[in-house]
C-alpha cells in the first residue's frame, strides 16, 4: 500500500490518494474480470510457461516469477501499478495503514477460502496450516458463524495465537493424531476442511522421498488428510499453494464421500469493499496476526526467520 505519486494520463484516481493494491493484476475489462473472476484475468499474464503447464495462465502477479507474468514484487519503495483503477483501493482516513495493508492479499484470501468452503453458520470447521491465511480464515469461519473451528500446526507459538487470541480449539500434530483426534471431537465429520499448508512442507517419509527423487513436485499428503476427515458431501477448500503434480492423490476418497474440493487464488477486486466496511465496523481485525514491525531494509532476514518458524513471526508490519 502507499500513496499515489505519478499516474498515467487514463487513471482516474487522484495523486496523493492513499491505496492498497491486490496481489493479482486484472485488467478489468476481459471476460474474466467481467465476471468478477480476477485471478483469471486474459491479459496481464503472457507467460508462454503457465500455459503450457495449466492449459491457460492465469492472472500476473506482484513479485512471484516469470510464471505470472514477471512482475517486480510490492515490497519496494515505489511500484509501478498496471491498470491503477482496477487494482488500486482507496482506503478512507478512519482505518489505520495497519490494519489497510491486509486487504492486498492475506484478509480477502482467507475470506475467499472460507467463500471456497462455504462456511456458513453451524458448520464445523477444520483449518490445516495456522500461518497468517490459517489464522485469518480461522477468524474468518468465526465472523461467517461457524459453530466451531480447529486449527492444525506444528508450530506452538502460532498454535497459541489460535487458542489464546482466537479462543478456537488446536490440534498439534506433532503431539497428536490429526484424524484420530477429529473423530473424537466430530464424530459425523467436518463440513468445512481447508488446506492454509499447501505442499512445500512433506511429513511421511514416502512423499519425502518422492519429492528428493523429482518423482513429484508437490505433496497432497495435507489434501489427503482433508478429505479423510470431511463428513460425507463435506467441503474441501484448498487456499494453499500447489504448483505442479502429486502422487497418491485421493480421488477415490473424493468419489466415494461425495465430496466437493475447491481451490484457486483470490480475487481481490471481488472482495476488497466487502472486507473494507467489515475493517471500518470492527468486526474483522486483522491486528492480532501482527507480531513484527520493522523497515524494508530488515526484509531478506526476515524471510529466513519467517520460513524456519523461527521469533513467533507470524507476520509483519513493514514501513521504508
């Protein structure tokens, strides 16, 4: 986020308006972002790569690779902003730049994965992953009226924050079975499962070794686990990042309990306004995810400290 300093001569946003600016770049104008369905955007992406991988691209984003479309990343001094008035949010005087800033990514992508789930009052849900999407969708399912939520991590200080700051039930499967301690606690299933780990991190020794030998290039043993514990025509919803192909996936589990899993990234510009006036009323405040502020300059040693759970770094408030 920041303010506006130059502009192009068709941007209708005026200099000096103080904006957040999503994460995904849409154009506004295919029939994608017609559609409401930014990440799917037909035009910021030319990546010859993603299309071939995927079929089709999907949208460019800030600071993630020539696979979507090599953009520099945001957290820069200045950022040049491709379609300004798509993807620019202007945010108004009572909401602090601390809580504003979540709205790029983390607050409208933990939303879009309980939207995914379709999280709704009196549901059981279960969060695999209690990193900043975890937490804040675990919030999330608690703002959307979910009866209970669990949280699932190895990492105990993050586990705590769950507890302690959200009041929802955790489950650290360093120290306990994942499953066996979901049966007991919701006998019928889950209704909601969602994936907030995603695949960069294998547990069994057999996906470990899948992953040394290049025989896959992303885990689903996380997946795997969401299915096994969602009640028959349950919900999986799949937030995290899965780059490639997986081994051992479970499509039977899938087929067989008539479940319905969904992934994708999220579209921003859909949900912005809506996660804004929940910002403005209270009812949503991103602020106890805050657990480091610091200045740009701290930034690379802080990725090696945030990768290794290392500090109780959950996430980070940065300014020039």
């Amino acid at each position: 986020m920041g303010i506006i300093e130059e502009k192009g001569s068709s941007v209708q946003l005026p200099l000096g308006t103080r904006v957040v600016v999503a994460f995904d770049i849409a154009c506004g104008f295919c029939d994608r972002c017609k559609a409401g369905e930014f990440t799917g955007c037909e035009t910021t992406n030319p990546s010859r790569v993603a299309e071939e991988m995927f079929g089709h691209a999907l949208c460019g984003v800030f600071g993630y690779g020539h696979l979507v479309g090599g953009y520099w990343g945001g957290q820069a001094e200045f950022v040049r902003v491709p379609f300004a008035d798509v993807n620019c949010l202007p945010i108004p005087d009572d909401v602090p730049d601390d809580k504003a800033l979540f709205l790029s990514d983390v607050i409208c992508t933990a939303y879009h994965a309980c939207e995914m789930g379709e999280v709704k009052p009196g549901d059981s849900v279960g969060i695999w992953g209690m990193g900043p999407i975890g937490l804040a969708a675990a919030r999330w399912a608690q703002v959307l009226g979910a009866r209970r939520v669990i949280g699932i991590s190895g990492t105990e200080d993050r586990l705590d924050i769950a507890r302690e700051k959200l009041g929802i039930d955790v489950i650290d499967y360093t120290k306990q079975d994942v499953l066996k301690t979901i049966k007991e606690w919701e006998p019928k299933g889950l209704d909601v499962c969602i994936d907030a780990a995603g695949f960069r991190f294998a547990k069994g020794m057999l996906h470990k070794l899948q992953r040394a030998l290049m025989l896959e290039t992303d885990t689903p043993e996380i997946i795997a686990e969401c299915c096994t514990a969602a009640r028959q025509y349950g919900k999986v919803s799949v937030i995290a990042d899965y780059a490639g192909k997986a081994n051992n996936f479970p499509i039977g589990t899938i087929g067989m309990k008539h479940l319905r899993l969904e992934s994708g990234q999220s579209p921003t510009q859909r949900i912005w306004k809506m996660a804004l006036e929940k910002l403005r009323t209270g009812e949503y405040d991103p602020s106890f995810l805050v657990t480091h502020h610091m200045r740009l300059s701290d930034v690379p040693a802080a990725y090696k400290t945030f990768y290794n759970h290392e500090d109780g770094m959950i996430k980070i408030f940065v300014r020039p």
